[in-house]
C-alpha cells in the first residue's frame, strides 16, 4: 500500500512540462503552463496534405511541429529584446537555442494559433547556419493593400521604418506565415474557430513579407497541396 500510494504522489507531482523546456524563474507560471499547453497542441494537429514550402520547412504536419521546435529550442525566459514593441526575440550571441518574450506577449490576449505563431518565428530566429534569419527593414510608408499603414496586428504598433519584415518566404515572418495557412487549409482535427484564426493571422504576415517575387512564390505554394 506504501508503494502504491508513493507512485501515485509521483505521477501527481510530474511535471506538466514533458518538452524538457527550460523556463526562468521569472517567466509568469501561468505563461510557463499556456506555452505548454500550446505546444503540445502543436502536437496533436494532423493533417493530410501540406504545400511544398511546408514540406520543406517542417516536412509533414503530423508530428513535424514537434520535432522542428524541439530541435531549435531549449529554453524561454523573459527580456526587454531591445524595448519598444518587441513581443519576443532570440539573442544568438547569448544563446541561440533560447526565446525571450516581453511583456507584450504576456500581456496581449491573442488566441493559441496567434501565440504559436510568435514562438515558432521565434524558433526559426534560432538557426545559426541560416544567418538567425535576419529581418528586412519595413518600408517608409508602409501600406496595406487598402491604403491604411501597416500595424502589427500583436500590439497596433506601425511598422514602417521597423526592422520587422522579410524579403524570403523562408525567414520567421515567411515560415509562420507558411505553418498557419497550412493550419488553416489542411489540418484535419482542427476546429473552424481554429482554422479561422490561423487564416487571419497569416493573411496578415504574409503583408510582412515586402519582396514581390517571394510573395508571389508563397501565394503559388498555398495553392499547391503535397
């Protein structure tokens, strides 16, 4: 009885962090249990097709999120990144397997495929041996298609003159932007709520992107389906 009542104390007592993530101390704990909870919901999705771009990214949807993440990223903890309206960064020459978010990302209420979103552009900021992926620098204006100034759809901040473009699909805004068109086109337990969210946050990335040819190259991929 003295046994069975230890292991059930120890099963009760696991962690719920079963990603071998490392978080700081001052990482909000509830932000510790979301970012998990969001991942492993990373980790659930299935889908039966993905667009050539995604297969070269994160190859296929069903356990790929899982394994690209986990092969990045080992710890998160908390930064100003630089201050302003940075909601998370990578700060290579410390540590490049580590994501730091700021107080916008645990003060803003955006929904899981939103938060997801930040976390994986974050972790493709990760790759050494692709230059961390650097951004381009937005241009001044920077307008959306209806004339009105581009804004980040995280904290309403303009981004014209913000190094907080790119000129690939394969950076951190075009990877993102590829990850949640593919949510929104082809994952098959999702939930339309879901499915709506990932559409409109990346329709609203893929602004981000500001060279024609490889904005023109993402929208041929979200019309292919491997």
């Amino acid at each position: 009885m003295k046994n069975l009542m230890l292991t059930v104390l120890v099963l009760c007592a696991a962690p719920i962090n079963s990603w071998a993530l490392q978080f700081d101390s001052d990482v909000p704990q509830d932000v510790q249990t979301q970012v998990v909870q969001d991942l492993q919901f990373m980790k659930s999705l299935r889908g039966n097709k993905v667009t050539p771009l995604h297969q070269k990214i994160y190859g296929a949807m069903d356990g790929g999120y899982y394994n690209w993440f986990d092969s990045r990223v080992a710890a998160v903890g908390m930064n100003s990144c630089g201050g302003g309206n940075a909601v998370a960064c990578v700060i290579p020459f410390e540590d490049s397997t580590k994501i730091w978010f700021t107080q916008n990302y645990v003060r803003f209420d955006h929904p899981q495929v939103a938060k997801m979103m930040v976390v994986y552009h974050e972790a493709r900021h990760t790759e050494d041996a692709n230059g961390n992926w650097m951004h381009a620098t937005c241009p001044t204006p920077f307008r959306a298609a209806d004339g009105s100034d581009m804004k980040s759809i995280w904290t309403g901040a303009s981004l014209a003159g913000e190094p907080a473009c790119d000129e690939t699909p394969l950076g951190s805004y075009g990877s993102s932007t590829i990850l949640l068109k593919n949510i929104q086109k082809f994952c098959t337990n999702c939930t339309d709520k879901v499915k709506m969210d990932a559409g409109i946050f990346s329709d609203d990335q893929l602004g981000r992107i500001i060279d024609a040819n490889a904005k023109a190259d993402m929208q041929r991929d979200f019309a292919t389906a491997l």
